[in-house]
C-alpha cells in the first residue's frame, strides 16, 4: 500500500490497503479461533493452508503487478528505501500479536475453555 502510495498509485494504493485488512482479519480469526477451539481440532493445517492461498491471491492480483509496473517505469533505476523502519514496525506488530494471543490464551484457560 505504500509503495503505491510512493508511486502516486492512490487506487491501487487503496485496493492493497483492502489486502491489509483482509489479511489481519484472517491473521487474527483463524489464532483466535485456534484458541478458542479444543486441542485435537484440525485448524493448525488448514490456517496454513489459509495463509498460502492468501499469499498467493495477494501475489497474482497486486503483487506481480507491482513489481512489473515498477520494471516497466524504473528499470534498474528505482529509487530503493531502507528497510530499518519497515523491519521494525513489523517486529513491534509481531510482538503486540503474540502479545495478544498469550493474553487470551491465558484469559481461556482460566475461564475453563480452550484447551
């Protein structure tokens, strides 16, 4: 989404902000609903399964698109970014994510659920 946004791409920049969101909704549902079901439940798999197809829709409608609008309009000329604060603020998101997920985890386990 940024990326578009840099390129002055705003509809496309909105159309992976769409991407986003529906990525941390199936991020967050299938963890919590691995919480919140029994322990011999078969979500571990299919949440991978999940994640894959995600990832791979994600590439074959935005993201291979990206790269070959860059190719085409950069060449090996594209101005790069560094990646201190992208790794960052994808460290601070990983942390308040298992944050949240222990916190709730702790939160079934002492109201009788879950496991």
């Amino acid at each position: 989404m940024k990326n578009w946004q840099a390129l002055g791409e705003p509809a496309k920049a909105s159309t992976a902000k769409v991407w986003v969101i529906v990525t941390l909704v199936v991020i967050v549902g299938t963890s919590v609903a691995a919480i919140l079901m029994p322990a011999n439940n078969a979500l571990g798999g299919f949440s991978r399964l999940i994640g894959f197809v995600l990832l791979i829709g994600w590439y074959a409608s935005s993201g291979r698109g990206q790269m070959a609008y860059v190719k085409s309009q950069f060449g090996q000329d594209y101005p790069r970014k560094g990646w201190g604060m992208p790794l960052l603020f994808a460290l601070l998101a990983f942390i308040g994510f298992i944050a949240f997920t222990v916190g709730l985890t702790l939160l079934t386990v002492g109201a009788g659920g879950g496991f």
